[in-house]
C-alpha cells in the first residue's frame, strides 16, 4: 500500500513538472517574449530601488551609533533621495559626556542600494553640513564643513574598518578657551583641511590637519584609537602652532612657558582618552 502511494505520487509530480516544461516551452515561443522578460526584470529593480526603506535603515544605523557615542540622537526632517540630494534637517546629538551637537541641515550625496547596505557594506559620497554647533561645559565651536568619503564597514563593528574621509571646513570659531586661568576671545580660523584614514577596523590615522587663519595657523597629526564605547577610544595627536600666528604674540606672556626654548613654535601632545583627554605642552 505505502509503495503504491509513493509511486502514484512520483506520477502525479512528473506529470506536473512535464506539463509546466511544455507551458514554459510554449512562452519562450511567443513573439517579443524575452523583450517582456527583460522589461519585467528591469522594472522589478527599478521598483525595488526606489521604494526601499532607506530612512528606516539610516535611522535603525544611527539607534547603532547612538549606543556607543550618545544619550540620544534626534533628526528633525530626514529625507533619503535615490538620484537627487538627500537631506537632513534640525540635528540634535547630545554626547555620553553631556557636550551637544546641533547642525541646522545637512545635505548628502551617496551611493546606497540593497547591495551597499546588505552585500558589500561599501559607502562613498559627499556632505555639506550647514551651522554645526558644539556646545561644551565652556568650549563652543561652530562651523560649516564640505566632506568626501570613501568607507567600508563590517557587520561585526559599528565604526569603519577601512576607507578615508577628506574634510574642509569652513568659518571655525572656537569659543571658551582659557590660557593659565585667562579666557581668550573667540578665535576664528578660516579653513581647516584633513584626511582620515581607517585602518584594521579600530584605529584613526589622521594623515594631516592644516588650519590656516589670520590668529593662528599650523597643523596636527596623529592616531585614534576606536574602543566599543567612544569616550574610551585612546588619542595620541600632536598639534603644532605656527610661529606667524598672531596669538603666539598677542598672548606671549601666557604661552611662553608652552614654547620651546630658542623657538617660537608651540607643540602640544593630546593623549588620554577622548572622554578624558590629557593635553601636555612639549
């Protein structure tokens, strides 16, 4: 009996696999056929392309990064276009150590798909932020800044594990500074210009940083090392002031305990954690 029924449906399923050859036998057949199927295939794309969800994928990304950097993250307006520009609006992040970012708009030019997103996690693209401001305990700094990217993550880690981000930055004031226990005005610094490149998934090589401006001008160089919770992530940056800024002599008093002797150049070493930074005059 139990052969019986194996055997009739042995039947039954080769029947309907060789009825459904010859149906498909017959399509393929029929005049503009493989035009039609091209065409149904390239609008599946299309259509899958441009209806993702990518606003839930970006904002489930940013709950990831919140974790590690923030208390919270909130996007006023968030718009995600395929072709045009996508567009940010009324940006608030409020950092683990009570510092808050505010950025009016952000405008971003990306290449994001299915593929990206899922297969090759590879991102590239440009960002204009508009009015960025940092707000401090007493330092303050606002900025607008234009950034080219080129980065690769991996499912495992939150950060990038390989890739560059080119940056300029425009219109830099820094408020809330204070020398020995003297506050210094505002200082303006027109553009400040850097590379960073990731590396083995952990680690910030920051290949240059040059700030230009008529009260001061030099460069900073250096490593930052990722740990799973930002604060804790290691620096060890050198930043060197240029002798022809006109702070070093506006406030020469102050800083020549920070010069070297026979020099008027200023080296300063930022080690520590960015959580807690070390910041040491060499």
């Amino acid at each position: 009996m139990y052969n019986m029924n194996v055997s009739n449906y042995k039947i039954i399923v080769k029947a309907y696999f060789a009825r459904l050859y010859n149906f498909l036998k017959e399509i393929v057949t029929v005049q503009y056929f493989w035009h039609y199927f091209v065409l149904s295939i390239v609008l599946v794309i299309v259509f899958v392309f441009f209806t993702f969800p990518y606003e839930i994928i970006i904002q489930n990304k940013i709950k990831e990064v919140e974790q590690n950097i923030a208390n919270y993250v909130s996007i006023g307006k968030l718009k995600i276009h395929t072709i045009t520009d996508s567009i940010a609006e009324d940006i608030t992040i409020e950092l683990k150590n009570g510092s808050e970012f505010t950025i009016k708009n952000i405008l971003f030019n990306f290449t994001i798909n299915p593929i990206s997103i899922f297969i090759t996690r590879h991102y590239d693209g440009t960002v204009k932020i508009h009015n960025l401001n940092l707000s401090g305990e007493k330092l303050q700094i606002k900025t607008n800044a234009d950034i080219l990217y080129d980065l690769k993550f991996n499912k495992q880690i939150s950060y990038p594990i390989e890739g560059n981000i080119i940056s300029t930055m425009k219109d830099f004031s820094i408020k809330g500074i204070s020398i020995q226990g003297f506050e210094i005005p505002d200082i303006n610094i027109s553009q400040i210009k850097s590379e960073m490149i990731f590396d083995k998934g952990n680690i910030i090589n920051i290949k240059y940083l040059l700030f230009t401006g008529s009260e001061i001008k030099g460069n900073a160089y250096g490593t930052i090392s990722l740990s799973n919770y930002f604060p804790n992530s290691s620096l060890n940056i050198t930043i060197q002031i240029d002798s022809q800024s006109s702070i070093l002599e506006d406030y020469k008093v102050l800083l020549e305990s920070m010069m070297k002797s026979g020099t008027k150049n200023i080296t300063i070493k930022i080690m520590g954690t960015i959580g807690n930074p070390n910041v040491v005059a060499q």
